[in-house]
C-alpha cells in the first residue's frame, strides 16, 4: 500500500489513492487508527483517501481523523491533497473536490501554495456561552457545510503568551462542552494587530492541539469579521505550523465564500510495511 504524508502549516495527513488500492471502505477506520498513531506508527493528525468523484468532481476526499472516526471536511487537508492532484494527473491547476460536507474548489497559486473555497457556513450563532472549567465563555458557534463541521470560536486575549500546556485543559472541556451537541473544534483566537489574529485549535478526533485547523481559522476569521474586528481582506492568521490567510466574500452579513491560503509541504512517500497493520489478502 502505497501512502503520502503531507502538511498544511503544520496540520499533517496520510493520502491514500484508493483509484490504485482499492482498499475497502470499511477498513478505512483502523487503518486510520493505526498509521496516524505519532509512536507507533508513521504519524499524523489524519488519514485522506482519494476516490472516483459522484457528482462531476476531479475526485471525492474522504477523510478519517486520527482516532478513526469520520471528518465532515478538511480545510488544510483540502489544500494538501489540492496539490496532490494536481501533481498526481488527477486535476490541473483549479480543481474542484467532493468531500462529504460538500464541494470544495482549489486553485494552485505557486509550487507550494494553494488556496480553496471552504465549504459554506449552515450553522452561524454569533453570540453563545458555554461553561468549561469553573466559569462561562462567550464564544461563537459555526458549522461548515451539510453535514455540518462544528467550530467554537472563543476570543482569548493574550493568546500569544500562552502554550498548548496551558490551554489543553481548557480546550478539552470545551470541546466536549454541552452547549455543543455535536463536540465542536475548539478556536481560540485573538488579535494582535490590523487584520492579524492569532489562534489555536483544540480539535475532535485528534483530541489535542494541532498545529493548524484550515476550517477552525476560517470560522475564526469569518466570526471576527461578522463582528467587526477585522476587514475579512486577506487576514494574516498565525498558528504554531505557521501563517494562514483567510478571506471573506460577503455581502452585507450574507456569506458569499470564505478563502482559505496557505503553504503546502510533500514530506514523503513510500509503502507501509507497518506489520500491526492487518488487511484482508
């Protein structure tokens, strides 16, 4: 079985071609579980799979999170595996992918650097409180595309001076917090200059930090703009992979399409030899 392991900022995935594997659907789970794991095996925040597209795409994206379970979308996953078609034959330099949340299009803007149309907000509350850890957070609850991924975006001022170590607990209990029916990736997020924001992603199914969540920072932007505090015109976000860029199309508080730039990174291919790795002959 052949793999890539790629990253957006930081965010790290496996890519499976399944038009070549042909692996089944239902092994997809423990093999994410497996290979994902950082100790065990070769690593990463999730597992995408490239398969024959249903509704006039390049190609459909099915993606796993690292503890097995299924992802709606993927934002920085979307752009790595963007330039993986391109440079696999399977699309050119605007592609258009299917994932199960909807249809993501991407754009090639140089070797490494792609940007994408995320999927469409279905879910948009801009005022919420949810209660984690002994007191109440004012935050806002976005889901992208149908079904929807669910984001919190929580305002934190001082971001920056924090680590993971400081903020895990707190972004664990929101995570699984009751305000949020579905669990909910966690954003932190904060200002620290004109149209520059910095932010941290707890994330479900990776269950932990991350170095960067394309469809967190999205949501984050795309809240901080419905507010007020930023432009939405190419918004710098610095995550711990590194930068993003996010712009809004709106209209008035109408949501046209959110834009999501950043760098893409091939680290490596090869064959899996992992022999805890059991499939079917």
């Amino acid at each position: 079985m052949r793999f890539t392991k790629m990253n957006g900022a930081g965010n790290d995935f496996l890519i499976l071609n399944n038009l070549v594997e042909h692996i089944d659907h239902s092994l997809f789970p423990s093999i994410a579980r497996t290979l994902c794991h950082r100790r065990l095996s070769i690593g990463a925040d999730g597992l995408m799979v490239v398969e024959s597209p249903s509704q006039g795409g390049d190609y459909r994206m099915l993606f796993y999170n690292a503890d097995g379970s299924p992802g709606e979308m993927c934002g920085n996953g979307a752009r790595c595996i963007c330039r993986y078609g391109r440079e696999a034959g399977l699309a050119g330099d605007e592609q258009t992918v299917e994932t199960p949340s909807g249809i993501v299009t991407g754009c090639r803007i140089d070797r490494r650097n792609y940007r994408i149309r995320l999927t469409d907000p279905s879910v948009l509350r801009l005022d919420c409180q949810a209660e984690a850890c002994g007191r109440r957070w004012d935050c806002s609850y976005v889901e992208l595309g149908t079904p929807g991924l669910p984001h919190a975006v929580v305002p934190f001022p001082g971001l920056a001076q924090k680590s993971m170590e400081e903020m895990r607990a707190l972004g664990r209990e929101l995570r699984w917090a009751p305000a949020f029916p579905k669990g909910a990736n966690v954003n932190f997020c904060d200002i620290t200059g004109p149209d520059q924001v910095a932010e941290l992603t707890y994330e479900r199914g990776v269950e932990d930090f991350t170095y960067a969540c394309g469809t967190g920072t999205g949501s984050a932007v795309l809240v901080l703009t419905l507010t007020g505090r930023v432009s939405g015109e190419n918004v710098e976000v610095s995550v711990p992979g590194g930068r993003l860029y996010v712009t809004i199309d709106r209209d008035g508080d109408a949501v046209n399409a959110i834009w999501l730039t950043g760098p893409t990174n091939i680290v490596c291919e090869g064959e899996v030899r992992d022999e805890d790795l059991v499939l079917p002959e």
